[in-house]
C-alpha cells in the first residue's frame, strides 16, 4: 500500500488523500477511494495507473500478492 502511495506522490506531485487534520486523513486512507492519478495529470499511462491503483487497493487480498507481481506487471507497462 505504501508503495502505491509513494508512486502515486511521484506521478501526481501530491499524495492520494487529504484531510484537514490526521484523523480525516486516516478516514480517508480507510474509505475513499484514490482520484486515479491522471485525472490530476493528463498524460499518466493507463496501465501505470492501474497499477498504482491495484497497490492502493482498501482490502489487501486485492492489492498484489509480492513484490514479483508489482515488477512483472510494472515490466508489461509501455
């Protein structure tokens, strides 16, 4: 999950959640989902997105299972 959130800083300039103080950002991490990153910069491949999407999955089964499955879907992007 971190790593989507790193990556989603990296892409976007920003991190994926916001609040005006740490709980509301702590509520936000648990129910609401990320703005996909390009909707806040055009030009984000689409299959980067859905990766970094799939890394800020809320439920861990449906995040990637290894570190193996983030580098061999990141391998198949353009």
């Amino acid at each position: 999950y971190s790593l989507g959130a790193t990556a989603y800083c990296l892409l976007t300039g920003r991190p994926p959640f916001a609040g005006e103080n740490v709980f509301a950002l702590l509520h936000a991490h648990q129910t609401e989902p990320p703005v996909p990153p390009s909707a806040v910069r055009p030009g984000v491949p689409a299959d980067v997105e859905a990766v970094v999407l799939k890394l800020l999955a809320k439920e861990p089964a449906e995040r990637y299972g290894s570190a193996a499955e983030v580098g061999a879907a990141l391998a198949g992007c353009a």
